[in-house]
C-alpha cells in the first residue's frame, strides 16, 4: 500500500512536471490555444459582430472592444499619457476602449514574454524600439506592415530617423510613439547666484567645467552638475572627444582608447573639485535638481512635465561639444502589436495608433512633457513654435547618435561594463586600469575574446 | 546593581530603542502629507510647512485603490483562513501521531522553506497557465493554501501541550479528530492568533508574488498595484510615500486594535509544564 | 494502529498536496530550466547538461553574491537574535510600559520590507536626507551609507535587524512569560543576581523557541533581496549584491535574460540553504540529546 502510493506519487510529480517543464517544448504552439482562452471575449464580440453585420447592414457603431497595453512610464511623463489614453475612451466613436497598465521596467521585463507566449499578455505593448529586434526575433510582436495603407496616415508627414527605429530588416514592427536624446538642464536662478548669464547655457565641455566650478556652493548643498554613479549614458561624454564604447553592429570594442582615458580623466578631475555629490544615483539627481540643489545634469526629457509643475526655473541645452563634436544617444518608443492579436484587435490597436499620430496627440504630449516634435505639420504649429522649452529641446535634438540600438547584449553592457566602470572612474580609481578591465568585459559580452 | 538603578538605566535604553522605531516611521506619515516641492525641500524639515493631501489624491485618481484593497482582503483572509486549518492538521500528525516516512516528510516540507521565490517564479506561472487559473482569484490563493512555516511552527507549539492531556482523552475513546477539535484547538488559541497575524502580514506586503501571477490591474493587491508606482526611470518621492502609508495603513490599524488581544495571545502562548 | 496511520496520511494530504503542486513540481521543474539554455523568451532551448553549472564556477560574480549572502546571513542573524535577547531581558519586569514597548518594536515588522526600504532609503540619503543633515549640523560628517562600499553592506543589515527583531523578539517574550515562576524563586533563593537568573533561568527554558528564531531567520537572511534592491541595486560595485539579487539580475533585469542560467545559481543557493539549516539543526539537535 505504501510503495503504491509512493509511486503514484512520484508518477503524478513528473507528469505535471513534464508538463508544467517541458510542455512548451513539446508542444510548439500553446500561445494559440492560449490566445482562444483569454481572446475568447474578443473572438466572440468578433463574431457577434458578423452576425449583426448581417442581420442589420446598417448599423453605424462597432461592436465594444477592450484592448490593453503594457509600459514603464512611471514617471510624470505616465500621468500625460494616462489623460491621453482616458481622453481617447471617452471621445473614440469606435467603441474602443483602451485600458493601460503600467509597471516598472524589471516586472515588465520578466512577466511580458511570458505573458504574450500564453496569451495572458496585453494586446499591445509601448517598449524602446531598442526591444523591438529582440521582440522579434523571439517571436512576440507582429509585423504591421500595412498600418499606413489600413490608417490612410501619410507617412512622409513624419521624420525618416524616427520612423526607421521601427523596422527591422526591412519590415514595420511599430508606430513611434516618441523620440529623445539626452539633455543637458540647467538651473537659471543659479547661474544667476553665481554671476553667470541664466540665457546663456555650456555650449562646450570647458565651459561647462567653469560653470560647475562656478555654481557649487557645497556649504549650503549646492552642486554644479550632478554626475550620477548609474547615469546610463555617459557615452555622450566619450564621443564628444571622438572616443566611443562598441560599434552599432556589435563586432568591434572601442573602449579602450586614448581619447576616452581624456575625457574620463577629465570627468574625474571634476568629480575630485567637488562639484559633484559623491555616490549620486541616477534618481537622486532627479530630485536633486528639482530642489534647487544641482545647477547642472544631464537627463531624457521625461522630467520637463514635472519641473514645470513644479515652477522651476530653468533651461534645457544640447549636449555640450568635446574637441570632435557634440553627440547625443537616441532612444525612443514605438506601439507594437504583441502576438496574438486576431483581426479585430489589430485593427482597434490600429485606431488607437492612428489617434496617437494625429496632430492634437502629438502635440499635446510634446508641449506638456517637452519631448521633440517630429512631425512637419505640428512643428509648423504657432503654439508649438511659441514654447521656449520645446523649441530648445528641438534644436538639441539634432545631434542623435546610435548607442548599441540594434544590440541585444545592450542592457548587459551598460549593467556589467558602462556602471561598475563609471563607479569607479567617479570614485577616483586609476583611469587606465578601470578601462582595461572594462574593455576585457566588453570583449566577452561581445564575444570578440 | 540595586534593583532601582538597574530599572532606570533600562528604560533609559528602552526609551532610546521606541524613538528609534518611532522617529521614521512618525517621518514616514507626516512626509506623505508634504507638497511635491516640500518632499525634496533642503534643508529636510520633519513636519510639512503646508499639510497637503494632494499626493493621495494623485495616487486615488491613478490606482483603482477601493478594488485592489478588496482584492487584498478577500486574498489575505482566504489565504489565512485555509492555510491555518491545513497547517494545523498536518501539524497535528506531525507532533501528535506515528506513521511511518513521518521524519521524512516533516524534512522535505521543512526543505520548501529554503526555495526563493524567484526560483519557481517562472515554473507556477507557466503551471496555473495549464491549469487555466492565471490571474484568477483561486490562482492567487490556491499556492499559498498551505505553508511550511506554519506546519513548522505549529508542530513545535502542538508538541509542547502535554501529552497527559490528550492521552487521558484517548483513553475515553475520543477520536484523533474530537481530540484535534476539544482538547488541542482550544489550548492553541494564542499560536494561532500568532500565526493568523503572521499569515495576513506575510501575504499583504508581498509584492513579487501577485504581481507575478496578476495580469490586469483589476486583479492587483494593493502592494503590488502601489509598487507599481515606483520605477527605474523616474521616481516621483511624493506618491511614493503616500502609497507607502496606504499600503501600510490598514495593517497598522488592524493590528493596534487588534494588539491587546494579540500580544495577550502570545504572552499566554508561553507552554507550561 | 494501522486506521490510525491512515488518518494520520489524510491529515497531511491537503498540505502536501498543495507543497507539491506548488512548490515541487516547479521545483523540480527548475532542475530541468537549469540544464538548458533557455531564456526569457523561452524559444528554441535545449537541454546542456551541466554546461550552467560549469559556467558557475567560473563566474567571479557568483562568488562575490555567495560572500555577501554569507556575510549578511552571519551578521544580521546572530545580531537580531542578539538584540531580540537584550530587550527580552531588559523587559522582564513585564509592567504596563513594557507591554506597550512590545506593541511598538512589532510596528516595522507589520510593515512591508519595501515601504520600509523606501523610508530609510530616504532618510538616510547623504544629500538629501534628515540624518545626515542633523549630524552635519553637529559637527559630525558620515560617509554617503548607501553608495560607499564598506558601509552599504552594514547599512543594509542595520535596516533589516531594524525591520525584523520586533519577530524574534514577540516569540521569544512568549516563551519567556511562560518560564515557570518558581524556576526564578528558586534561583533567587539560590542567590542569583538579575542577570545570572537571565542566563541560568530564562535562556535555557525558552532554548526551543531561539532555534526555532534561528532556524527560520537563517532561511529568511539567505534569501535576501528586497531591502537590496530598493537600497542599494546590488552596488556600489557589487558589494551589496546578494544571490538572490543576482539571479534577479541574470534571469530578469538585463540582457540577455538567461534564465538557464540564472536557475542553476538558485538551485546552487537552494542547495547552499539546504545544507547551512542542516548543519544548525544537526548541531543544535546534537547538543539536546547529549543533555
């Protein structure tokens, strides 16, 4: 009796291990059943749909549908784009209804692909187009090739860089949903305590030094710029000087440089005048200058939308020029459909792109998060020419540059090589013997040891 | 030492360990009701200029708080509930009955206690996808329907009721089950309050897990809908720390009302021979 | 006899049938992710063998997260119980402020460790937050806690105890309100100081009740991960990164998502639990049977 169930136990264990395992192995396509489960509402509203079209010819509004998407806009640009979405439920005549559900990056990262793979996923996705190769290739998001033709969007109306982040190989995978480069804030009401002219921002790396020399005033908690220990781009300082981290395609190590052991010697003879707190985070930074207390940082344009709330004073400038150049990383969003989406939750996903590349949308999200405008007809806007912020924030948008874009080791190179080598360049350790080390990491992420 | 002197100096020490509970976490409230500018403000002051309540407003607007709260409470309590009845039963066998692999399988249960989390994270996912209660509410309850740590704790309080006690019973012609019910029960009031208590904090807080097994934010705890608040791009401190109070508020609540009859639950728990 | 083992099988059933399809079968599930190359995408993996595991021992990074566990856990837990101890024998007396105090060392271990993160994450911030401020004004000057290595790690053990004593503490009042009093009249006759009686008196009957806070806080430690990642990340440069955080890191948070690979490091720190709780039980239990 005892060795019966013992073994009925030990038999039961590894079925429902198999299958929990290695089901996904052995049954290659779980995601459509997964699809039928929780698409099921759709597909029956799909249907309903038919037979209604059927019955009555006439009927103008479209059946109900719910489509949902996923992103990691938690901070104050989020607020934005949730008025946005809950503007559009309320005025779409297609009886869409968005629902929007936003997590921080770690969750989103590691419940999405498994989510979409059993069909418990959104019906959409907003992500950094840099995701958008790796989306792909692991078979999650879905070609959307004949979005333009189905919308009647015209396509020229929007610049060609930003539209080609989402291809890939040749095919649409996403809508951008908006384009960035790193800025460089500035605080006014400090430059002017320090007898600098607030109109006039660091248009060079020398003059930026003089202005962090110039505005720190550590006894009363005021730094000249801050530079954060896990600030993710830092390779803006290092092109400036002609230096550079790895090539787009991935095949070639270029940290170890000449130009690059000037331009961090230099950030660390900053870092030793003080100018800067010690051991800042990236987050910190934020708050930091939203208190008044750094005159200077480098930052995305997410926290125009907050500063402005806030009534700070300030001026948002190009990233300042080394002796090669001024550069800054782009980055940007797209919507992606995420698989299994069936006819009539592209074509909903469709409205709802559409929606967000009409000219009110656009603008509304430039003008109220500071984020570059990139379409002709809403940069022609009077009300968008008259904002000071997005006009400067659109002259310094022209210098982007892609930073491992097209990578997947990309989040794995500024994790294991960019931040411990930032840590300790900061920290005052010999400038050499970090970009060595950190080189050799970066030949074994890319595989070129 | 005199027993006066010795009385002194420990409150003294006493006094300095409750201020240093009690300074962050008087912080913590007070900070919620700061404006957005107050909360970065330097110099830090403790207390708001201007008492606000605009960063719980932002949070309510944002969060469907009133469903995730009764997500939370339905799952908190079922999960409590079920877990302390199965957790007493196997404790009960485990302190009080012989049958043979008994030390094995009380080894192997007190081996799930060291699996992390992150570990089967991926595994229970993929597993209450087959089973078709993904982001169901029996999904959330069913995994944590039974508990090492309680079947542990409760063995170690079980064994210490003296066995006189339910041997007499026994002797009478009682069942395992009267004796498990009238005699063990009744004695274990203050363990199960202990562990109750344990149960409700444990399954509250936790963040991972929820929203793990959570695919829409309907179906959201309150800690794991508050966390959502907090990201690696941009932390708003504000909201941050009303959601922190939210989260934590109701917990508080229940267990300063609750406190008197919980600590006078474990003082009483104490096993006398 | 017989009818009575089976009812002890259906007592056990419900339990065990939960642990087993809930923590066994993906346990055992993890085993076999742990052989193969999958990742996160969980397309096109196949089983490796033990190519992870080979892959582990050269991986300066797990060596690094298995030292911080181990310091962690052999500070924090000692420290906790330690401190649980002291305030125990401080309270004995049992008056009404006593009993008020036990309500309030309970309030952080109510709280979630995250919120509770978030607050010290902000007070005890270097530029921004109350204490370093306060103590600037003194005259005293701290190092940044979070962000210097040598000084996050004590920070993030500091922050845990604090959180987590109020734990130790309540079970361990509970066992000591239930020494016997004549235990202590008779070790007063004897001529026993306060302290003395503490020693010979309270510890030795609530023994029972410190392993169990041992055995359970041990697990708890080695599997650190919370406070970490709201505090620190992990850094700087690693010297808060723990194993748990690693396989966070590996398996979730940045590319290329391997979660093989990160499955086989948390099957080495099941193991690593596993036999650490083993050997405290074995020689607590040891000590037991030669009194």
């Amino acid at each position: 009796m005892k060795k019966r169930f013992a073994g009925g136990l030990l038999a039961t264990l590894l079925t429902v291990c198999l299958l929990a395992g290695c089901g996904k192995a052995a049954e290659p396509a779980p995601a459509a059943t997964g699809s039928d489960d929780t698409a099921s509402a759709q597909t029956q509203t799909a249907a309903d749909t038919k037979d209604e079209a059927a019955d009555a010819g006439d009927t103008q509004t479209a059946e109900p549908i719910t489509i949902s998407f996923w992103c990691n806009f938690t901070g104050s640009d989020g607020d934005v784009l949730r008025e946005i979405v809950a503007n559009y439920n309320e005025t779409n005549t297609d009886n869409v209804t968005v629902e929007i559900d936003i997590m921080d990056y770690a969750t989103l990262q590691s419940k999405l692909p498994t989510a979409i793979s059993t069909g418990t996923g959104p019906s959409f996705i907003l992500a950094g187009v840099e995701l958008i190769k790796q989306y792909k290739e692991n078979d999650m998001i879905l070609p959307i090739d004949d979005f333009w033709d189905v919308t009647g969007i015209d396509k020229s109306n929007f610049n060609a860089n930003v539209l080609e982040k989402s291809y890939f190989d040749g095919t649409q995978y996403g809508v951008p949903m908006q384009y960035n480069l790193q800025y460089l804030y500035y605080n006014k009401d400090l430059f002017a305590a320090a007898g600098l002219d607030p109109e006039k921002a660091p248009k060079t790396m020398d003059e930026l030094e003089a202005a962090a020399v110039a505005c720190t005033d550590a006894a009363n908690g005021i730094y000249g710029i801050g530079l954060p220990v896990n600030y993710g781009n830092y390779v803006e300082y290092l092109w400036a000087n002609g230096g550079d981290v790895v090539s787009t395609d991935g095949t070639q190590n270029f940290l170890n440089s000449e130009e690059n052991i000037k331009t961090l010697t230099w950030m660390q003879d900053l870092m030793k005048k003080g100018v800067s707190p010690e051991g800042l985070d990236a987050g910190e930074a934020d708050t930091m200058f939203q208190a008044g207390r750094l005159a200077m940082y480098t930052s995305g344009p997410w926290n125009i939308n907050g500063l402005n709330q806030l009534g700070i004073n300030y001026g948002i400038t190009a990233i300042p020029a080394g002796s090669a150049g001024a550069f800054a990383p782009e980055g940007g969003c797209s919507w992606m459909l995420a698989k299994g989406a069936d006819d009539a939750v592209r074509s909903a996903a469709y409205k709802f792109m559409a929606y967000w590349l009409s000219d009110g949308v656009l603008k509304e999200w430039s003008n109220r998060n500071g984020f570059p405008v990139w379409a002709d007809t809403v940069l022609a806007d009077p009300e968008i020419q008259a904002n000071k912020i997005l006009a400067d924030v659109s002259e310094a948008s022209t210098i982007g540059r892609d930073y491992h874009l097209q990578l997947d080791c990309g989040s794995q190179i500024d994790a294991d090589v960019m931040q411990p080598l930032m840590e300790r360049v900061l920290r005052g350790d010999d400038v050499a013997t970090c970009l060595q080390e950190a080189s050799d990491k970066l030949d074994e992420i890319l595989g070129l040891k | 030492m005199s027993k006066k002197a010795f009385s002194i100096i420990s409150n003294l020490i006493l006094i300095l360990f409750m201020l240093l509970i009690l300074l962050p976490l008087c912080w913590l409230f007070v900070s919620a009701f700061k404006s957005d500018l107050a909360v970065n403000a330097w110099p830090p002051r403790f207390f708001p200029d201007k008492w606000v309540s605009t960063q719980f407003t932002y949070v309510w607007k944002i969060l469907p708080i009133p469903v995730m709260l009764k997500n939370t409470v339905c799952f908190v309590l079922a999960v409590t509930g079920i877990s302390l009845f199965f957790d007493s039963l196997s404790a009960y066998a485990f302190a009080r009955m012989e049958f043979k692999g008994k030390k094995l399988l009380f080894g192997i249960i007190l081996l799930t206690m060291m699996i992390p989390f992150q570990v089967v994270m991926i595994p229970i996912y993929l597993e209450e996808y087959k089973l078709g209660i993904l982001n169901t509410f029996w999904g959330l309850v069913l995994p944590r329907a039974a508990s090492a740590y309680g079947i542990f704790m409760l063995t170690s309080f079980f064994s210490g009721i003296p066995r006189s006690l339910d041997e007499a019973a026994r002797i009478d012609g009682m069942s395992e089950f009267g004796i498990y019910f009238k005699i063990i029960l009744p004695l274990s009031k203050p363990a199960f309050v202990t562990l109750g208590i344990f149960h409700l904090m444990n399954n509250w807080n936790d963040l991972l897990y929820p929203m793990m097994l959570t695919c829409t934010q309907e179906k959201r705890t309150l800690s794991a809908g508050l966390a959502t608040l907090v990201g690696s791009n941009a932390i708003k401190y504000g909201p941050t720390l009303a959601a922190t109070v939210i989260s934590i508020s109701p917990l508080l609540i229940i267990f300063l009302c609750g406190q008197r009859f919980f600590m006078e639950g474990i003082s009483t728990s104490g096993m006398k021979e | 006899m017989k009818r009575n083992q089976k009812l002890a099988y259906l007592f056990i059933t419900p339990s065990l049938l939960i642990l087993i399809v809930f923590v066994f079968v993906p346990l055992f599930s993890a085993f076999f992710i742990s052989l193969t190359n999958m990742d996160i995408y969980m397309n096109e993996y196949h089983l490796i063998g033990f190519e992870n595991y080979q892959r582990m021992l050269e991986d300066s990074r797990v060596w690094n997260a298995t030292k911080n566990t181990i310091v962690y856990t052999a500070i924090e837990v000692p420290l906790q119980i330690f401190l649980s101890l002291l305030l125990l024998f401080l309270m004995l007396g049992n008056t009404r402020f006593h009993k008020l105090l036990r309500t309030v060392f309970y309030l952080p271990y109510v709280c979630s460790m995250t919120a509770i993160s978030i607050m010290w994450s902000m007070i005890l911030n270097k530029n921004s937050g109350m204490v370093a401020y306060l103590l600037a004004k003194i005259g005293i000057q701290i190092p940044n806690l979070l962000a210097t290595e040598g000084y996050a790690m004590g920070t993030v053990i500091a922050v845990s105890v604090w959180k987590n004593f109020g734990y130790t503490l309540t079970l361990l009042t509970a066992a000591a309100l239930g020494v016997s009093g004549s235990l202590y009249e008779a070790a007063e006759i004897d001529g026993a100081g306060w302290f003395a009686r503490f020693l010979h008196v309270t510890i030795p009957g609530i023994r029972q009740t410190i392993l169990f806070c041992l055995v359970t806080t041990l697990i708890t430690a080695l599997q650190v991960f919370d406070q970490i990642y709201v505090l620190t990340q992990g850094g700087p440069l690693f010297s808060t990164e723990t194993l748990v955080g690693y396989i966070f890191e590996r398996g979730f948070r940045a590319a290329p998502f391997d979660v093989g690979y990160a499955t086989s490091v948390a099957v080495y720190l099941f193991f690593l639990i596993a036999l650490l709780t083993f050997i405290l039980r074995r020689y607590t239990t040891r000590r037991e049977e030669e009194e």
